[in-house]
C-alpha cells in the first residue's frame, strides 16, 4: 500500500483525554518512523568537512566537500520536513487556541512538550485527588471491561508524574 495514500484519522485532543490522545499520536508517528524527532533520540545532522588520515584530521577536497554537502542537505531537508510532518499531524489534532500556539514552534519536541505542560496538572493536590480516586475505585455495576478501563484511565495520568529516567542508575 502506499502510504501517502493512506489516511489515518487522527484522534482530537481535548482537556479530559491528553493520555490516551499522546499514546495514540505516538503509535502513529512512530509508525511514520519519526518519533525520534519528538523524543529527542533523532539529532540535527551535522555538517563534517573533514577526514581522519593517520589519527590527523585534513580538509576534504573539492569533490569530497561537494558530495558531503549534497548528503548533508538532503539529510538535513528531511530532517526539517520531518518535524514540519509532526507539527502538521499535532495542529490537525488540536482545537484553534491551541493551534496557532502548536503553529509558533519549529521542532516536534517543543511542540509536544507544550502540549504535556498544558495538559498534565504538575500539582500535589490533583496527584493526590487521583491516588484517592483509585483507592477508592469500584466496580459496581460496571462491566470488567469498563472498571478495568477506567483503572487504567487513572493510572495513566498518575504515571504522568513520574520522572522522567535518562539513565538505569537513576533508579537508585
């Protein structure tokens, strides 16, 4: 199949889903394979225009500079157009506040990291809210299926809060 004739309805984000709508734009730009873009892991190429002969780094020549410049700029336009795709995807999510907002920023990351800090409450008093709310979750009358699912919904905003690892030995 062809995948620019593809169309995936992305989900709209509002002010209650934040958690599952980021979960299911992940799986999607992941599925572009571009989420190292918005995660960071997905760096700026970088223009080098010198080799290592004998441990002693010299200029390229003139044909070796051109070729290298070529590669540079397309990895770099695709690189750019990347991003644009991500922020193109995010503003075809949001509501027409956030939209010019999403529009101001040039790199994924940034745009998706505003969406977080607006959609996330970094707060004691709403981690505590939703701790007790899952202390106090029952079943009921609800189907395993809708308890479990609502478990779920609560966990995930409460997993919000936990800090981000960048190394194994942070867990000590």
């Amino acid at each position: 199949m062809d995948e620019r004739n593809s169309s995936t309805p992305l989900p709209k984000l509002t002010s209650s889903n934040y958690v599952s709508w980021a979960k299911t734009m992940e799986h999607f730009i992941r599925s572009k394979g571009l989420w190292g873009l918005v995660d960071g892991s997905k760096s700026e190429p970088q223009l080098v225009l010198t080799k290592t002969i004998d441990g002693k780094a010299q200029e390229l020549d003139g044909v070796e500079k051109n070729k290298v410049m070529s590669e540079y700029e397309r990895k770099w336009e695709e690189w750019k157009i990347g991003h644009h795709k991500i922020i193109t995807w995010i503003i075809a999510c949001v509501d027409t506040t956030t939209m010019g907002q999403i529009a101001k920023h040039n790199f994924a990351h940034d745009a998706w990291d505003f969406l977080k800090k607006t959609h996330t409450m970094k707060d004691v008093a709403y981690m505590c809210n939703l701790q007790m709310k899952i202390a106090s979750l029952q079943q009921g009358d609800k189907s395993i299926k809708q308890y479990v699912g609502e478990m779920e919904q609560l966990w995930d905003k409460l997993a919000l809060f936990e800090p981000e690892w960048y190394d194994p030995r942070d867990i000590g």
